[in-house]
C-alpha cells in the first residue's frame, strides 16, 4: 500500500534498521507514522497494515472507541478500494448503536 508505506526513489522499500518486524506502538484510535487517515462521507478512518497482509480500519469519528474492520488480504489497493470497503462498511452498521448488528 504505497500511500501507508512509501517506496523510496528506486522502487525498493526503504531501509530501516530501527525496525522490528511484527511489532507496532498501541496507537489505538490515533495516526501514527504507519498509517493513514482517510475521511470517507464524513467519517474519519485511520488504516494500518496488520500481520495477515491486510488492512485494519478504525473508525475514529464513530461513537464506539477502537471499532472497526479488517480485510486481507489488501496488497497495493488505491485509495478507491479503501473507501468502497469503508462504505461497505458503513451501509451495514446500525447508525443508532455503531455496531453491526446480528439478523
């Protein structure tokens, strides 16, 4: 995902030794410098990779703190793909509790 993780001038993925793979700060409802915040029909969602080659999305303007989605896999989706998951998203949650409701 190129706008989550940049690529450096040749193509390659940059370097950085500081690194840990697997490993990610608790950032739980912030942005961090992995992630990305995208705003989609007045919603604010902030997506990181997670450890199953995926996205998770976490719904900050939502009334229930940390609650989101997943998708994997989600290899070098445009900014367009993310927000038609969102919206997908967004049409299946109740708006009067924030949840997904079981039928």
């Amino acid at each position: 995902m190129k706008t989550i993780y940049p690529d450096n001038s040749d193509g390659d993925r940059e370097v950085r030794p500081e690194a840990v793979p697997g490993l990610r700060p608790e950032t739980e409802g912030t942005a961090d410098a992995t992630s990305l915040t995208l705003e989609v029909d007045g919603e604010m969602f902030v997506l990181r990779s997670n450890e199953f080659s995926g996205t998770d999305y976490t719904w900050l303007s939502g009334p229930n703190p940390g609650y989101g989605f997943g998708v994997s896999p989600t290899p070098n989706l445009s900014l367009a793909e993310h927000t038609e998951h969102i919206r997908g998203f967004l049409n299946i949650v109740d708006p009067t509790t924030g949840y997904i409701e079981d039928d």
